[in-house]
C-alpha cells in the first residue's frame, strides 16, 4: 500500500490529481488480482524463487527455468522430473529473474470473501487519498493552490505589497503538511482496513512473487526511455529550478535581476511551454548527429521532425474548463472589491473577532473540510478567500492566516465521491461504496485538519510570520473598525 500511495503522492504534486489516479488504480487492479491468485485458503502460496526446483509441484503450480522452456517444444510435451513440461513462453507466462511462472495454473482460492473485500478497499481508496493530499505539496498540485495565489495578489496588491505566496514559499507550508498527512493516511488504512496485520506481518513469498511479476511485467512494456520522453524531462526539471530559484528568500533568485512585479512564476511556466513548441520530439540529424531518417527539411531523404507539443495536442489536452474557472473567480473577486461587496461581507463577520486568531482558524478550516465534501473544491476556494481576506483586514488579522490554511483545506475531501474526481474515480470501480469512504474518511478529516492547524501555527507562522499584520494594511484596518463603531 506504501509502495502504491508514495508515486502517486509524489506524481499529484505536478501534475492533475484526476490523471494520477487515472493511471495508478489500472496497476492497483492488477495487483490485487495476483494477490487473490497467488494464494489459497490458508493465504500461502506457491514459494517461487530462481533455486527452486519442479519436484513436488502439480500441474495447478509449475516453475520452469529457462532452460528448459528453450528445450521445449510447441507442439510437444516433454517431462521434467515426472512433471509435464508446458510449451513455450507465451502471454500467460510471467517471468521472475530466471524463474517463469504460469499465471494461469495458480491455485484460485484466494482470500476469504471478507478480507479480500476489505484490502480492495484500501488498495484503492489509498490512491484516490494519496492524490488528494499529494496536491497541496505545491502550487500547481490542485486548483485551490492557485486561487489562493491569485486571490492573496489581488488584495495585497491593492496596498502596493506583495503577498509572498510563490511557488518556493508555498512548499515550505505545503510539503512537510502533505508528507505528514500522507504517512497518517497510510497508518489509518492500514488499521480500518487490514485491521493493522500488514504492518507487523510479512508477506508470503509465493505472495510476493507474483506481485513483483506483475509490477515487472508492467515496467518491461514501457521499453527503454525515448528521446522525447527524456526532453520532456529535462524541460520539467528546468521549470521546476526555475520556480524554486525564482526567489527563495534566503538568498537572492534569478527574479531579483529584474524590476519588482516584472517576473513571476507565470514567466518560467511560459517560457518553457513556448520551447516545448519548438524542441523536436526525436532526434534530428544536424551534424552527423541522429538517425539518417530524420531531418529538419522535407527532402526525399528526410522527413520532418514533429516538436514535443503542438497546439492540436493543447485543444484537446487542455483543461480549458478550469482556466475559465479560475479567470471567472479572478474576475469575481476584483468586482467584488471594487464594489465593497468583500467589505461589507468581512464587516458582517467581525463577531469572530472575539475569538482567538488559532481557533478562528480551527473553525474555518473544519467548515472548509466539510463543505468541500458536497461541491467542487476550486469553486469553494473561490468564494471564500476573498472573504476570509476582508474578515481578516476588519479583525486585525494577517489574510494570510486565515486564507492558507482555508484553502488548504479544501483539499481534505476524504469522505463522499462528489467531493473530488480522484474520490468518483475509484468509486466507480465498484469496490468501494459511499459508506466504506465516508467511514474511512471522516477520521481523516479530523486528522488532516489538525495537522493543518498545527503546521498553520508553527513552521508555517515562523516563515510568514502570520501573528505580524503588514503595516501597509494597518491604517486601512483602523479606519474600518472605526467606521464600523460609529455606525453602530
């Protein structure tokens, strides 16, 4: 389960929750069923390994080496030992080091009913989890990182100041939050599910081995890396030095070579969108370099070199949805604070004030919790930041403090399938039912949100300095607790 929740974790902070989910449940799938296969009543299976021997195995349990499967023939069987060779490798025949095994002839047992139902429902709600927690590690990881950034600009710039939300800042928040809420997501699945025997249990080898066949079988039919894909790479890698190196506060960034307000994190994302249309996606000849084939004319020996994006790949792959979404709540929040709607709704909620600034935020961030479980995540993002960021210039209280943490978590959806896709992708598999996620996931609600409020308050205070309200809005906030009383 660990193994299958870290690379989506980590895959979820880059690029969208839903395709991350997309891709690892179909391997989950085919994990679970080797481990329904590979195993009888007793939950023991065949032990396989490359020592092992064909004595003492019937036809339901064969291990051949690859010798002998180059002896034999199609259309005979030969005997090894007193056991009936089997033909060829075929597609139905799995190989483990210099060890082959038949998928086919695996005992089928399995697990009892109730057991194997409850590790399917860990297997793949540790998925969609996995990837919901993984997108709050960094600004790009969901959209509600991206609201907050806009909608933080927005109303600092309003004062002339910037908010210090970038892409390096928010992994100082983000990172150690997700990291810790990955491993108690893991812990707790563990316990719900596999009533905690995974965790001080080792697995059978037979088990094992045929897991390993299958991850091994999935990893040879990628093939070997090809130019595009290590361009790809290497593209992504830039980007992500250049978000990080931008300006990392501690020491200056390449950002801080130009004018302030002149480059941001949009300018390396652009940038390197913008070569994507022009490197080539296999390696042309230029030098006596690259295949002959290739070419960067249209001559008779040459053929031309596609580029790794172009703009028929953007109009069907880009989300265009979420970047009308997101410039719709842009706009939204602009005229709101053009037409002092945002104050007059911060205004309303100054009976908060009474309370302390930490459990303000305890009570934010639980209804942000809870409300995202019924609508979409970015839109709830969307309407309460800029609130959040009036209450807080009305109470004399940093924005920020109120309006990370909200944001945040409205990435704790854990309980219901309409919360997020990656939740409506595993339950449309059919293992998990509503019930099974929403007694799984509130506790993680609870957890995740704790933890929230505690990094909120702690290494995330010491960066941002939450407890410090910016000088530039103090004034601003005066005058509007005045007025306030006078018209009381």
């Amino acid at each position: 389960m660990l193994g299958m929740m870290l690379p989506t974790w980590f895959l979820s902070m880059w690029i969208s929750n839903t395709a991350t989910t997309a891709m690892m449940l179909p391997i989950v799938q085919a994990i679970l069923v080797q481990l329904q296969e590979t195993t009888d009543g007793s939950g023991e299976g065949p032990e396989v390994d490359s020592e092992s021997s064909t004595e003492g195995l019937d036809n339901s349990g064969l291990i051949m080496d690859n010798q002998s499967l180059e002896m034999a023939d199609v259309q005979d069987v030969k005997q090894t030992n007193g056991v009936p060779e089997k033909p060829a490798i075929d597609n139905d025949m799995t190989q483990i080091g210099n060890t082959v095994v038949i998928a086919d002839d695996v005992p089928t047992e399995g697990f009892s009913d109730r057991e194997y139902s409850r590790l399917c429902k860990g297997m793949s709600l540790c998925i969609a989890y996995a990837a919901n927690v993984g997108g709050i590690s960094t600004l790009i990881g969901t959209g509600p990182n991206v609201v907050l950034q806009g909608q933080a600009e927005i109303l600092f710039q309003k004062y002339g100041i910037e908010s210090g939300v970038s892409f390096g800042s928010w992994m100082i928040f983000g990172f150690p939050t997700s990291l810790i809420c990955v491993v108690i997501t893991w812990i707790w699945l563990q316990i719900f599910f596999l009533r905690c025997s995974c965790l001080f249990k080792r697995s059978k080898s037979g088990r094992s081995a045929a897991i390993k066949a299958v991850i091994r079988k999935e990893y040879d039919a990628l093939g070997p890396i090809t130019f595009a894909e290590a361009a790809v790479l290497a593209h992504f890698i830039i980007v992500a030095i250049l978000w990080l190196t931008r300006r990392p506060q501690f020491i200056s960034g390449w950002g801080d070579l130009f004018p302030p307000k002149y480059v941001g994190d949009s300018t390396a994302a652009i940038l390197v969108a913008c070569i994507l249309f022009i490197f080539p996606s296999k390696l042309p000849r230029v030098f006596c370099c690259g295949p002959k084939e290739y070419d960067f004319d249209h001559s008779e020996k040459g053929q031309k070199v596609e580029p790794l994006l172009t703009w028929k790949d953007v109009h069907h792959g880009l989300p265009w949805m979420i970047v009308w979404l997101l410039g719709g709540g842009f706009a939204l929040a602009a005229g709101s604070q053009k037409s002092g709607l945002s104050s007059w709704i911060g205004q309303q909620l100054t009976v908060f004030g009474d309370l302390q600034p930490w459990v303000m935020v305890l009570i934010i961030t639980f209804i942000a919790a809870a409300v995202t479980e019924v609508t979409s995540n970015t839109a709830i993002t969307t309407i309460i930041t800029p609130i959040l960021g009036e209450l807080g210039l009305q109470v004399g209280v940093n924005p920020l403090y109120l309006m990370f943490p909200a944001a945040i978590a409205t990435s704790f959806a854990f309980m219901l399938p309409v919360a997020t896709p990656p939740n409506a992708i595993v339950f449309s598999h059919g293992h998990v039912k509503v019930k099974d996620m929403a007694a799984a996931g509130f506790m993680l609600n609870i957890v995740c949100v704790l933890v929230l409020n505690l990094a909120t308050n702690t290494w995330a205070n010491a960066y941002f300095n939450f407890d410090v309200f910016p000088e530039q809005m103090l004034q601003n906030s005066s005058l509007a607790r005045n007025t306030t009383s006078l018209l009381a």
